[in-house]
C-alpha cells in the first residue's frame, strides 16, 4: 500500500511570518498537533508543534504575539512521497522519532500521514505500534 493510499490531503498550514500566537489558535482550533510551514507557493519550509510554541516561545520568554514561526519552526524535516511504501514511512518515522510525516510531491505540501492513519488501515497496525514504542521509549530515557 502507498502513502497516497492512506494520507490526510486535507492539511491546515501557515506561513513562516505569521506569529507563533497564530499557530497556537489554529493547532488548538483543529486539534492538530503539527502545523506544516509552508509558503504561498506550497513548498515546506519546516514545521511547528506545540512543543516548539512551548520551549522555544513561551519557556524561553518570548512574546507569541511577536515570535515568528520561522523563528521557532523545525527545520530539515523528514518527508515522504505519495507513492511511497507504507511500511518505509513507518520505519522513517521511529528512525526520526516523529508521529506525522509531510507528504511531499514535487516538493509541495500534498497531504500528512500519521501513525494513527497507519495504525487505522489495520494493514501497518503492527508496524504503527512497534515505531509508537520506539518513539515512547526515546521520550522517556530524555
């Protein structure tokens, strides 16, 4: 199965200019935990999650309201292709020790596919919670 097969198309972005205030509406308004950055032209710049908000705004005592997203974005992130392998995307993601990857196609943004979209097919639900494990125990030995 490909990641086409199993992606969500229908992804909410911002742009590296709007304010990490920003992000933080639209992560809660679409219960999401990851925004892509993105400019108008589609193509990821990065991304930003709450915990970026959180460390990287707000512990280190920044203004939301005037702290770029490009400020405190992740750069050089992992992507996948939609016609790649389901099962590389799972094993990409406990390597990089994330829960979503950006699916990218000639170098736009064209979807996100997550461990939860994986676990759900029931097709990669082993492999979902073998990389879910590998990402926990990272979490705990920090």
């Amino acid at each position: 199965m490909q990641v086409k097969d199993l992606m969500n198309p229908s992804v909410v972005t911002i742009e590296p200019t709007s304010s990490a205030a920003l992000a933080a509406r639209l992560l809660s308004r679409h219960n999401v935990g990851v925004l892509p950055v993105c400019g108008e032209d589609r193509k990821l710049r990065g991304m930003v999650t709450d915990r970026d908000i959180v460390l990287r705004c707000v512990a280190a005592e920044e203004d939301p309201a005037q702290t770029l997203v490009r400020e405190i974005m992740t750069r050089g992130c992992a992507t996948v292709s939609p016609q790649d392998d389901c099962r590389a995307a799972t094993q990409l993601m406990a390597r990089q020790q994330v829960r979503r990857l950006p699916v990218v196609e000639g170098g736009k943004l064209v979807g996100i596919v997550s461990l939860a979209d994986l676990a759900r097919s029931q097709c990669f639900d082993m492999e979902a919670a073998q990389a879910l494990g590998e990402i926990s125990e990272n979490i705990v030995r920090r």
